[in-house]
C-alpha cells in the first residue's frame, strides 16, 4: 500500500508541475495538425494557418503521388478502351 500511495503521489505532483508551467507561462491547450491525418486511408483537415516545413513536404509528395496514380489509371484506361489493330 505504501507503494501505491508513493507512485500516486510521485505522479500528482508530475501533473501539478505541469498544469502549473502552462498556467504561468499563459499558454492554452491545443491540438496537434495532422495527427489523425497521418493515419494511412484516413482523411482530416488541417487547421493550421501556417503548415511547418515537413508537414508542407508530406503534402507536396501527397499531391505527387496522386498525380502520379491518376496519370497510370488514365493510361491504364486508354489502353485498355483501345482496340487491336491487325
């Protein structure tokens, strides 16, 4: 029991110490971007204003790469609606 009771404490005064440097330094609590959005077949909007840089690189290469499957599907298409020619 005096186990318990000294991890409980131990951990008490970690989340004090905590709530009490963001009380003081006067920040308020926000969400991260992209954090569900990371998670693949997933889709999210990002409210971030200003993106950081490798947020900004995931979202180019995103971009790339859909460019690049539709290009593939479109030649997979084309292909395939063509007919033989003898």
């Amino acid at each position: 029991m005096q186990i318990f009771l000294l991890t409980f404490l131990v951990l008490c005064l970690a989340v004090f110490g905590m709530s009490l440097g963001m009380i003081l330094n006067k920040r308020e609590l926000k969400g991260s971007c992209g954090g569900i959005a990371n998670i693949p077949g997933m889709k999210s909007d990002c409210s971030c204003s200003n993106p950081c840089e490798k947020r900004k690189a995931r979202m180019q290469k995103a971009q790339q790469e859909q460019q690049e499957y539709a290009r593939i599907n479109i030649d997979l298409l084309s292909s395939s609606t063509k007919k033989p020619t003898k």
